[in-house]
C-alpha cells in the first residue's frame, strides 16, 4: 500500500465547497468551517504570519460604499443640510 503519487488518484469526493461569506471554495463540508475566512466564527480568520493574505483582503480593497462617505462627512464635521453662511463684503 503506497501513501503518495497513486493514493492521490483514488480521490474523488469533494472536501470543500463555496463560502458564503468570504467566497471562496474553502468550506469544509464536513466540518462546517472555512479555513479561509474561519466562517461561522463571528470573527474574520488573521493571522500575522501571512501579512499578505491580510493586506489583499484588508479595508480599502472593496468598494467601501460607507467609508468613502464616512470620510468625506468626517472632514465637514458631520455636518448636513445646513445652508452656508453668508460672507461680509470683501474690501
């Protein structure tokens, strides 16, 4: 009985599937976890050893459809529907 090149043909069934947070194929079917993201744990699966791995998948790499706004309205002060002040007469 060999345990390398031809026990890997006798291979067949599926390990991992797609997870539905991160989207990647690394839910473990059996083990209803995601090596990748750490999926159900309410917590995103980092690890300073791949600093890579955080850096592509960190905030800043997506859209960020609130902290762009969030941002813009930081730098006014929070401040909305106010109408702007009137200016004296500049001499």
């Amino acid at each position: 009985m060999t345990k390398g090149t031809s026990s890997f043909g006798k291979r067949h069934n599926k390990t991992h599937t797609l997870c539905r947070r991160c989207g990647r194929s690394s839910y473990h079917i059996q083990k209803h976890t995601c090596s990748s993201c750490g999926y159900p744990a309410k917590r995103k699966r980092t690890y300073q050893w791949s600093i890579k791995s955080i850096r592509r998948r960190t905030t800043g790499t997506g859209r960020m459809r609130h902290l762009k706004l969030a941002h813009r309205r930081f730098r006014n002060a929070f401040r909305e529907g106010t109408a702007a002040t009137k200016k004296g007469k500049s001499a």
